[in-house]
C-alpha cells in the first residue's frame, strides 16, 4: 500500500502573488484573473506545477499576477515559448495568455502551429478589438470601417475571428465566453484545463478604455439573451429571453427560427461538440450579431487527438526500447575508424 | 600483343590535392567523401571542401550547375583543403571550365570526353573543344571515355542507360584511387551498406569501380601511380568528421556531460540543417528535436525548453539569426543558459546560401535593440566544432546566460581526421539548481530568482520545484526580486551586471595561445575558420626567416585578457577574415591597434597564396 501525500487545500488567495495588479480600473482582465484563481484551486494540482506563458500586450500581464511559475516573453510568441516548455516537461500544466493583437497578428503563425500540433496548452485569448497597450490602435478583430488613432477614415482590412482561425486549423477543443459572465467563464477555464491537447478559449473582453462597449450587444442585460446562444451539448440551438428561437440548418446554411408555427425543437440544429467534422463547429463560429445571429458561447468543439507533447517524447522512449540508452564512445567509434600507434 | 599489364612507376609524393568536379546530379559528392575515408584510413592526415550550387539540380550540363569536391591528403599535418590542385577529375565542359584554372601546371587532368560533345561544349561557352584545341596541353590530360566505359561495364545486369551512367562517379573514384595508389575496400564495404537491398545497383557500382581502378592499371598512357604515406599523427583512434556531425555530436556529450536533456529548436537553413538531421537521429540520447513553424518559434522554443530545465540549443545561419534577434534578447534579459548556433554563409538577406562567410561576427556582437551582449566563441576546423560546442555550454549554464557559437559553411561541410576521445576523459559540466523549499514552513522565504552567485549567475530554479514559483519576462528586473522595475537606478545596475557576466568569462578561459614569438614585426590574428590557412601561411613566413606569429581566437566575446598585450608585442598586426574587416573593426575599437585587414567574400576560403602573400607584403 502507497503513502500519498495529500494535496494541500488551495484557495483562490494562495494563487495571488505579490505583485499589485496594474490594469486599468474596471479593465475586462479583472475578471479573468479572479475566474482563474477560483479555478485553479478546483484542478487538484499543486502550484508548482503551474505555468503561464504569455506574449506583449494588457493580457499578456497576466503572469506577474499569479502566484505560480510564469514568463511574460514577447509579442506573439508565448505560443513557441509554451511548445518548448511543455515538450521538455510535459508533467506541467501550462497556460498561454494572449490577445487579438498578440495572438493573431504578430503571433498569428505559431498560433496556428501549435493548434495543429495539438500541444496540450490551455491558451485563452483575450479579445478586446483594440490594442490597447499601445493607445488604441486598430486590431485583427476591429470591425470593418473601425475609427481608431490608426484608422481616422475606418478599418479597411477585414477582420478575423478567432474561432474560425482555431477551427480551421483543427483545434480540439474550442471553446468562447465573456468576461462578464463569470459563471460561464469559470466553467469555461475548468473545461479548457481538463482537456487534453491545445484548448483555445476566446474571452470577449472589454476594454473600456480603449473600446468601451465593443461588446456590448452580447453583455447588456437587456440584450444577451438574444444576441448570444448557450451551446449545450447534445442540445438544440435555442435561445432568446423566452427561449422561443432557435437555429435551423437549410442546407448548408444557418438560419434563425421561431418556434411554435409548426417548428419544434426536433427541427433544429443539435449541438455536438464531440462530432470528429470541424465543419459543424466552423458553421457555428461564423454566426455573427452584425449578420443578424446570436453569438454561440459555450464549447464548441471538444474532441480527443494525439498530442505533440506526448508524441515527442513516446518517440525518445521508442528511440530507447530500439537502441538502448546509447553509449556515445560507440557512437563516436562506429564506422570507419583507424588507429594511429 | 602483350595481355600483360604495361609496366607502371610509383612515386612517392609528401601530399596531393585531388578534386572531382561534374554536374550536380554527378555524384562528386559521394565521390569525394569516398576519396577521403579511404586516404584517412590509409593513414593520411586529409582535409577537405565540398563546394556546391544553392539549387539542388541547376540546370544540366550549366556551369551553375557544377559541383565539386576537393581534398587535401598528406603524410604531414596540414590544416587547408589545399590552394592548387595536383589532379582534377571533371565529368563535363562546364566542370572543366569552372576547375581547370585551379589546376598546377603540369597536373593530372582527368575528363569524361563523352560529355564533350556540341551541346556540352555550348553550354560551358567553348567555341572549340579544348580536348582538341591545344589550350589544356601544359596538364596531362586524360581523356576517357567514361561514359562507355561504364555502360560496358554494366552491360547485362539490366540497368537502364539512365541508371548505368549513374555510376560513372564509381568509375571516376576507381581510377583516381589507382592513381593514388588506394585501396578499394573501404568504398566496396560503402557499396555493400548503401546498397546491399539493391543488388544490381551494388553490383554495377562495384563494376564501375573496379573498371576504372583497371583502366588505370591497363592504359599506358597514364604510366605513374603516387603514393602519399600516412601521416605522424598523435596516437590513438581516428575517425573522419565533418564539422556539423562533430557540432552535433560535441552536443550530445555536453548534455550527457551535464546530465540533461538536449532540446534542439530549429528551422532548416542551409548549411545549418545537418545539426538538425544528426540530433534527429539520436533521439534515445533523451534529445528531443524540435522542426518549429519558423525561426521565431525555433529560437523561442529554446527559452521555453530553457526555462523547463533543458540543455536547449537553436541552431540556425544568418537570415535566421536575424529572425531571431528579438528573442536573444529575451534569453539575456531572462538570463537562462542556452547556445546559439550560427553556421555562417555568405550574405547578406539570403546571399550564398551554400557558400561560407565570416560576415556575422557583428551580428553576434551587436544585432539585438538596447545594451545586449552576448558571449561569442567560434570554432577553428570541423574537429573543433565538437569541443566548441561543449565549451560554449559550460560557460553558458555556469554564468546563466545565452551563448553565441559561429561556425561556417567551410567548417560545417568540411571534414578531418578526428583523434576519438573517451567520454570519461571529457570534463564534467556540473549544473546546480535550486532545491525546493515548503511554503507551510515557518522559514519559507519568499523565492528570490535573480539573487547571484560569485559568477553573478542567478539560480536557475525549474518549473515543478515546489516553493520556488516566479515569473521571468522580457521587462527589466529589479536584482534580486526580479519583480518588474523601472528604476532608473536599477536599469543601469542591470545593463552593467549583464555586461559583467559576459566579462567575467575572461577569468575563465585558457591563456591565449601564440603561435612563433611572443614579439615581432607582424601578427597574424585569426578567427574562425580561416585557421588553417593562416597557420599554413605563417607557418611558412616563419620557415622564410621572418617575425611572425600567429594568434588564433576562440573567444571573441570577451577577448582573452592577454590580447591586448600580444597585440602591443607586434610592429604590425594583420586579420585575415572572410568579411569586409568585422573583427579588425571591433580590435581597433577595443585595443586602438592600427590593424590591417585581409578581406574577401568570395564565396571561398582563403587560400594560403592569398595570406602568404600579404604577409610577404606587409614584412
């Protein structure tokens, strides 16, 4: 019989380091950091094992407020930071912290890369639609014709949306929330940790310095219940403040429906996030407010997909059971060799 | 008629520089790497340079399309490929038109004259056949029909006309290694490995091979063999290596020297990839080999790999360096130990991809925003690479701090005889980390990661140690904490402390070596690369009665503390480099030594005619 030493009981508090937190007052970050300290405790890892990585930008702040390991590297590459962390020490829980700007435009390659790797990173990606660190510059999620200190005439590059970026490289597990909605966001981060593989969140986030309110159709009470839809899994699309809506698929296209009038439930579009077929997903991620959609927050893919870091090393130990652990004098003396007396 | 073989002289000779030159898809490459295994098996102290074209299959029968393949063997010690060459094999006009000037005169000239026909001749720019016109007449020119030759000799094993003219490069390597006076085992032996599931190919290569070994025997025309003994060498087991393999390799037995994982974080470049490939296969080593997205990813893979505890290493050339400025200075601010490696080539943006160059000396030293330096080491010669690559990780995990390590497409792709060491001969590279410390512990002290030791190391304390969390990043550090500081006081305490740990290397570091007199009238200062050629040619200056020495730098940042004073010691100083003045730069600035430069970036080393030269100039 094993001797276990238990883990020590955690508390948010334990995961505050010591650092005063410096974003603005009423900052959508607040939130984030305080989900993510009631969170951690919930995981049943000891602190030490905890990393996180983030790039340049507000969010990317994130680390010096935890009382855990952390790096706060540059712009856009916490990505390429966390792959080497996490291959060399898999045993790590590691998070990435990012932005819009950080994460899909500087960063936007190894974004991709490590999806597609399905690194077992949990990277949530604070989206602001602004820069703001830099005062307030236009980002790769602003909205077409977006007036920034960059852009006096209007954004004329069409923005991205993060989701359908992680989708299409074949993210899985997708997920999104909002800062607001701390309940949704706490069960958001306990999703995003337990999955095994990369786990891409999007956390709609204001910055009410910088954009105020650019989310502001999906967070005011008055409005939420229409313009944004709780995925469920296994559930039909359905929504509004008497869930009296829903999502239908004619043909390849979503469409919202009232029911009643002939439409049941049974009508529907399903939510499965375990479908294997991204293109469920992706068809979900293009629901947009501005084309008349609710937004979906929730989970919208999880599935299960061999990761990177496993791979690396599984091949280090198939490397082992095929060779041994090596002997480099052999190595150095196999092939032709001479002597000289 | 006599079936006897005709009578044949040998002829002793110290040395000889042989080099096959032909199209890319010739196979010269095979043919010189053969040459020279079996001239170091035969005892021989060798050298060599493979020179080929940056695309893979340049057009046909161009002269952008030659490749070629020289090497040096000797029964002295010698340091350079060799400046002239004794015999030249070339498998076509454009091979012919692009080598033959470096041939002495009177040399052996060896051509494929079924190559040498409208077309081919055309395609060099030869009015009129040179094997016709008179113009080769001061070589001994052979001229063979190798192409016909080989087809015969393959004839009913059913190969292709395709497939048979593929081992022409076997019929060439046979007769140069008759000519030589070589034994045909070792390549006999590659045959069997490379291509014993593909016996018709093993068995016309071997065809081929032993054709051409006969047809030197049997033709009268070529009448003398050479024989170069073996050379005196320093006792003990030698094997060939080239300078990524020996890189690769010094690699590995640093790891295992310091108890660590390897983690490689590349992007392929040439002529870095090889380290790429060679630590790939090792992979039960516990190397982990990273292919990353870019060189951004590669270089910050390494931090992330570094952090975690590895050995990490990011290996790259020039326009990769560039990529990754931004990130070194992430690994200096950081201060985590890890090494960078730049196999130099010719720039600048993407250059000479194949071609070697030493003009990344000042990206090393200076190409990185704000106060950053980094200590910079070299190796001198593809042997050296093995033990470069373990210095540069002593120094590195000892001062916790990001390593610079340049070598050259010249180094990376050349070869020489390597004495094999033991791996219990090589120094311990012994790595501390802090021990973790119990949080509920009424002496638990809140963990401190840029506290320093005697080194001004900082204690490189690993994720998963519990008690010892804390968070490194790219903003400036207040010492000690290592919490966020603007402090304006801090920043320039900060700058100096990273400027001495790079200084205190200095402390640490063998004595300079000189090679001749301590004084004199000129000193040959080298860096790199260009070391054989620099010693061959003072070496010589020396023989001719004159006051030179040679001093050859490993450690360029921070110079050995005895430099300024060697350099004060000479009446003149001379640099060669392979740049357009980049060290002389930096000692003229360090020491204000009026020192002269030798430059070129030729896409070449520097032959020992070309420093002989200078010096005979300068004294």
């Amino acid at each position: 019989m094993s001797i276990e030493t238990p883990l020590p009981v955690l508390k948010p508090a334990d995961f505050a380091s010591d650092q005063d937190v410096r974003w603005c007052p009423g900052c959508g970050d607040y939130s984030i950091l305080a989900q993510m300290k009631k969170v951690l405790p919930t995981l049943g890892l000891p602190r030490e094992k905890i990393v996180f990585i983030s790039g340049i930008g507000c969010s990317s702040r994130f680390p010096y407020y935890m009382n855990t390991y952390g790096m706060h590297s540059i712009h856009g590459r916490a990505p390429a930071v966390a792959t080497g962390l996490k291959s060399t020490r898999p045993d790590l829980q590691v998070w990435v912290v990012t932005g819009d700007g950080d994460g899909l435009s500087i960063g936007g390659n190894h974004l991709m890369h490590c999806i597609r790797r399905n690194m077992d990173l949990n990277i949530i990606l604070f989206n602001n639609r602004i820069y703001g660190l830099t005062k307030g510059q236009y980002s790769p999620t602003s909205p077409l014709g977006k007036k920034t200190k960059s852009t006096p005439m209007g954004a004329i590059d069409n923005p991205l949306h993060p989701l359908s970026i992680a989708i299409g490289a074949e993210a899985t597990f997708v997920a999104r929330s909002i800062d607001t909605n701390i309940k949704h966001l706490s069960e958001m981060l306990k999703r995003a940790a337990e999955h095994r593989g990369t786990a891409f969140l999007e956390v709609y986030q204001n910055c009410n310095v910088f954009n105020d309110g650019a989310w502001e159709y999906a967070t005011n009470r008055q409005t939420k219940l229409e313009t944004t839809l709780e995925l469920q899994h296994g559930k039909p699309l359905i929504f509004g403040k008497d869930r009296d809506k829903g999502i239908r698929l004619n043909g390849l296209d979503p469409e919202v429906v009232e029911l009643g009038k002939g439409i049941k439930e049974d009508d529907l579009l399903f939510h499965d996030e375990k479908s294997p077929e991204p293109s469920l997903a992706y068809l979900l991620s293009r629901m947009r407010y501005e084309d008349g959609f609710p937004e979906p927050i929730g989970v919208f893919r999880s599935v299960k997909a061999p990761q990177y870091d496993e791979m690396i090393n599984a091949q280090v130990e198939e490397a082992r059971k095929q060779h041994g652990k090596g002997n480099l004098d052999d190595l150095f003396n196999a092939g032709e060799t001479w002597d000289v007396k | 008629m006599s079936t006897a073989a005709p009578e044949k002289q040998i002829s002793n000779v110290e040395e000889a520089t042989v080099r096959f030159c032909g199209d890319s898809g010739d196979g010269m490459q095979l043919a010189g790497t053969q040459f020279t295994t079996t001239s170091a098996l035969a005892g021989n102290d060798v050298a060599t340079f493979p020179d080929f074209p940056a695309e893979i299959r340049a057009p046909r029968g161009t002269k952008a399309g030659v490749s070629g393949f020289q090497i040096h063997f000797s029964s002295n010690e010698i340091y350079t490929p060799g400046d002239t060459v004794d015999a030249l094999v070339a498998m076509n006009p454009a091979a012919l038109a692009t080598n033959v000037a470096d041939l002495r005169d009177n040399g052996i000239l060896l051509v494929n004259n079924d190559a040498f026909d409208k077309k081919g001749l055309e395609q060099a720019g030869y009015d009129t056949n040179p094997l016709e016109d008179g113009s080769l007449d001061k070589y001994k020119l052979h001229s063979v029909e190798m192409t016909k030759l080989v087809r015969l000799a393959v004839e009913g094993l059913g190969l292709s006309q395709k497939e048979a003219d593929r081992c022409r490069n076997f019929f060439a390597m046979g007769l140069v290694f008759w000519l030589y006076d070589r034994s045909l085992d070792p390549t006999l032996r590659f045959i069997e490995n490379k291509f014993g599931k593909k016996p018709e190919v093993a068995q016309a290569n071997t065809k081929a091979l032993k054709a051409g070994f006969h047809y030197g025997e049997t033709v009268e025309a070529i009448n003398t063999q050479y024989h170069v003994d073996p050379a005196e060498l320093p006792a003990g087991t030698y094997r060939n290596i080239m300078g990524n393999t020996a890189l690769a390799w010094g690699l590995l037995a640093a790891a295992q020297l310091s108890e660590k994982r390897l983690f490689l974080g590349a992007y392929p470049i040439t002529p870095a990839s090889d380290i790429l490939h060679e630590l790939s296969k090792h992979k039960h080593y516990d190397v982990l080999t990273f292919q990353a997205e870019d060189e951004i990813a590669a270089v910050t893979s390494t931090i992330g790999a570094a952090f975690a505890g590895a050995m990490a290493v990011t290996a790259s050339s020039g326009p990769g360096i560039a990529l990754k400025g931004e990130a070194l200075g992430l690994a200096v601010i950081t201060e985590l130990p890890m090494i960078v490696i730049n196999v130099q080539r010719g720039g600048p943006s993407t250059g000479l991809p194949t071609k070697t160059e030493q003009s990344d000396l000042w990206q090393a030293m200076y190409g990185r925003n704000g106060e950053c330096p980094m200590c910079i080491i070299s190796a001198s010669g593809p042997a050296d690479c093995f033990y470069a690559a373990q210095e540069a990780w002593r120094i590195s995990s000892k001062y916790m701090m990001p390593v610079f390590l340049l070598t050259d497409g010249y180094i990376a792709n050349g070869s020489e005889p390597w004495r094999i060491p033991k791996m219990s001969e090589l120094p311990k590279i012994k790595i501390s980390h802090p021990e973790a410390q119990d949080d509920s512990d009424e002496n638990f002290k809140q963990f401190d990661p840029y506290t320093r030791d005697d080194n001004l190391a900082r204690p490189w304390a690993v994720p998963g140690t519990p008690g010892l969390e804390h968070r490194l990043g790219g903003l400036e550090k207040a010492d000690g904490t290592g919490n966020v500081s603007y402090d304006p006081e801090n920043h320039q305490h900060m700058t100096d402390v990273r400027q001495r740990k790079v200084d205190l290397v200095a402390d640490d570091i063998p004595e300079q070596e000189v090679n001749g007199e301590k004084t004199g009238d000129l000193l040959v200062l080298s860096w790199g690369g260009t070391y054989g050629s620099c010693t061959t040619a003072v070496r010589k200056a020396q023989a001719a009665g004159k006051k030179v020495s040679h001093c050859h730098l490993r450690y360029i940042n921070p110079f050995p503390k005895e430099l300024e004073a060697i350099l004060n010691g000479f009446k003149q100083v001379l640099i060669p480099e392979l740049n357009m003045g980049q060290l002389r730069s930096i000692i003229r600035d360090r020491f204000l030594v009026d020192a002269q430069g030798l430059n070129k970036v030729q896409g070449k080393p520097f032959s020992v005619a070309e420093i002989s030269a200078k010096i005979d100039e300068m004294v």
